[in-house]
C-alpha cells in the first residue's frame, strides 16, 4: 500500500514539471473543454486530493484534503476491489459480445474498400495484411461503443447516423493499420501479431507506397460521409500521427522536458486517433457540444492509457504472450515512461538516454534499472489514474449496455497488467 502511494506521488511530482507544455503542445485548442470538466492535466485522489492546475507563469501542485470537487474519486487501496464491484454490477458485459454483428465484418468491409481501388495484386496483398481480422479491433470496438452509447444518450437511432458511424470507425482502423506499416519500415521490426512483419516480406520503398495506399482509400471511404466537420476532425489524427512521428526520432535532450516530450509524443501517436474518432462518432450523432468533447476526452484517456500499458508491458510481458518482441523501444533507442520514471531514481540512465541506449551493455543495464526502480509501478498507477477518469466520464453518459461497456474497457486494460 505505501508503495503505491509513494509511486503515485512521485508520478505527480514529475508530471507537475512537464504539465503546462504537454497542455500547451497537445491541448491548446481544447483548454475550454479541460476546465468545463475541471480536469487540467492528471488528477489523483490518496487520502488527498491532488490536482495539477495552470497559470499564466508555472505550474504549482496544490494539496487539498476533502476537495469536494474530486470526491467520487477511487483511492488507490480500493481501486481493484471498486473494479470488481463495477464488473459485478456490470453483469460482466462483454464489449465485444456486445458488438458482434457490428464487428464481425469490419475487416471483411475493410478488405474489400481496399480491393476495389486497385487491380494491383501485390500492392492489395500488402495492404491487407494486418487486416486479416487477427489484430484486437480494439480501436473500431470501442468507435462503435461510444458511438451506440451516444446515439442512446441523444435518443438517435437513425440507420444512416450508425452506419456513418461504423464507416468512421473503418477509417480510424485503415488509418492505424497505415501507421503500423511504417513504423515497421522505420523501426525495422522482425515480427508484429505473432507473425513476420511487413518489412520481412516486402521492400521498404513498396511498403512505403502501400501504407500511403491505406491512407488514401481511408480518405476516400472519410469523403463519402459528406461530413465538413468530420473530416476536419480525422485529418487533425493524420497531422498528429506525423509530428508525432518526428518527436519519436528526434528526442529532447533537456532532462527536465523529457516527460512532456514523451506524453506529448504518446498522445499524438496514439491516443489521438482514439480521442478524435470517438469525437466524430460524438459530432455524427447529434449531441451537444459537451457530450462531444466528453466523448473526446474519453477516448483521451483511454488511448493515452492503452500505450502506457503498451509500454509497461514491454518490460514485464514475454514475445509470446504480446505476438512481438520486447524491450524493443530500448533497442530502438527510446525512453518510455517507465525508464523516465527510473531516471529519477537512477541517474546512471541519463547519459544512456541522451545517447539512445547505443552504448555497449545499455540496453541490457537501462532492463535491469528499470525493474530495479519504481519505474514500472509508476507507470501502473498513471495507467489506473488515466483508466479512473475515463470510467468517470463514461458514467456521465445515459445508461445503457453500451455506456456500460465504456467502463468494462477500462476493466480490460487494467487486467493486462495482472
């Protein structure tokens, strides 16, 4: 128990340093929804009430006890026993039994938007490969989960607004599995899925071709919706998945900014896509503008979690249990969380860092630090903290099976780490 306390205040004290950049660089447009929800940065609830908030010079950490404001918050010491309650009370609600008929030939209807552009074989073989049905569809489930749970919550059952919505949730997946094709000619990666990674098959130059290929079907199939807005929502995923791309090749040298780069970094590779597809999906059904950008912030959370969980299970899961190798963002030369949150408390890892782990022995030296340090519970806690908000969020929405299911995702990310 005091250990998680102890990591869940050391958490907040190195988010405190980097949280007004990471607001300034990923949040600028969206302030005005930070404060409608009173949640500025990550909110934490020990005993004390934590809250990061912003001025115009520094960011101070404030500690409140009893702030009323936070008071449906989980403590940590009760955090898996609430989770339990909430699956009991959830009758178990399977997301994905929930959304079998929508689900079932998302990638079937995927391939096919694929085949009917080309009459290229080799170019529509190489696009269809991580569409083979194989991967988790964790992106389009939960699309159409906050989707259905919105449509319920505005009494919007329209065919058409759910097929529009099913089609946004087919262009989030195109686009993922765009990005997946060249971060493997990127990082040279060997195996993905349990299976040899493009790279392996086919010429970086082809592949190259076929993740743009992706790309430019998804935004055919975006431009049929007909949708301004939409459309303005989904090409903001596109500029956040490049940028975020170049801030994962060229790291920041200032100890001090190297966590705001790294959460920025992450929300722009990931968890944007997530954030802006759930957004639309929110725009398609007709809510207002706060359910909107409740469903936004959801899906914030969600995907900023999910690669915070991506990245602590590269230190503690084996290549078989993840279908690809691990400690392979050390290998690549990149500092994920739980080796910052180390950092902290072994310095021998700063010029490690700074010289991105090319070293004789670095890798192997920054893998035994990092289980040696309170880097992975660290990193635990801020995937719980980010898992709570989200729950919080959903259970603003109607009840509903589906809204339902929005709290069971986070369940489901929480137990990976079990």
């Amino acid at each position: 128990m005091m250990a998680m306390l102890t990591a869940g205040k050391r958490t907040i004290l190195l988010l405190s340093r980097c949280s007004k950049s990471f607001l300034t660089a990923i949040e600028e447009s969206r302030a005005k929804a930070f404060n409608h929800y009173g949640t500025i940065g990550i909110t934490c609830n020990f005993n004390q009430s934590v809250k990061l908030i912003s001025d115009s010079s520094i960011v101070k950490q404030l500690l409140k006890r009893n702030d009323k404001r936070r008071s449906n918050a989980i403590p940590i010491s009760c955090f898996h026993t609430q989770l339990e309650i909430n699956k009991n009370r959830e009758h178990n609600i399977d997301p994905y039994k929930l959304l079998e008929d929508e689900l079932k030939y998302i990638y079937v209807d995927i391939r096919q938007e694929i085949s009917r552009a080309t009459t290229h074989q080799e170019l529509h073989k190489m696009a269809s490969y991580y569409l083979d049905g194989q991967g988790k569809a964790f992106r389009p489930m939960v699309t159409i989960l906050m989707a259905k749970a919105l449509n319920c919550h505005t009494l919007n059952a329209n065919q058409s607004t759910a097929t529009a919505q099913r089609q946004i949730a087919m262009v989030a997946e195109m686009i993922h599995t765009a990005s997946l094709v060249h971060d493997d000619v990127i990082d040279q990666s060997f195996a993905r899925r349990g299976k040899p990674s493009v790279n392996v098959l086919w010429n970086h130059k082809q592949l190259a071709q076929a993740g743009d290929y992706i790309l430019a079907v998804a935004s055919m199939l975006l431009a049929r919706l007909k949708h301004d807005e939409v459309t303005l929502i989904i090409s903001q995923v596109l500029t956040d998945l490049v940028q975020g791309e170049f801030m994962q090749l060229v790291a920041t040298e200032s100890e001090n900014d190297r966590f705001a780069h790294y959460y920025t970094k992450t929300y722009r590779k990931t968890a944007s896509l997530i954030a802006n597809s759930l957004k639309a999906v929110g725009v398609v059904s007709g809510a207002d503008t706060r359910m909107v950008q409740l469903s936004y912030q959801y899906g914030r959370n969600i995907g900023l979690a999910f690669q915070l969980l991506d990245d602590l299970l590269d230190f503690v899961s084996s290549s078989e249990e993840i279908g690809k190798p691990v400690a392979v963002d050390l290998k690549l030369g990149l500092a994920t969380a739980p080796v910052l949150f180390a950092s902290e408390e072994f310095p021998e890892l700063n010029p490690m860092i700074r010289r991105h782990f090319r070293g004789p022995g670095d890798v192997e030296r920054a893998y035994e630090l990092v289980h040696q340090s309170q880097g992975l519970e660290e990193t635990r806690f801020l995937v719980r903290r980010h898992c709570h908000e989200a729950q919080r969020l959903a259970s603003r929405l109607d009840d509903s099976p589906y809204q339902k299911g929005l709290i069971v995702v986070t369940d489901l990310l929480l137990n990976r780490m079990k």
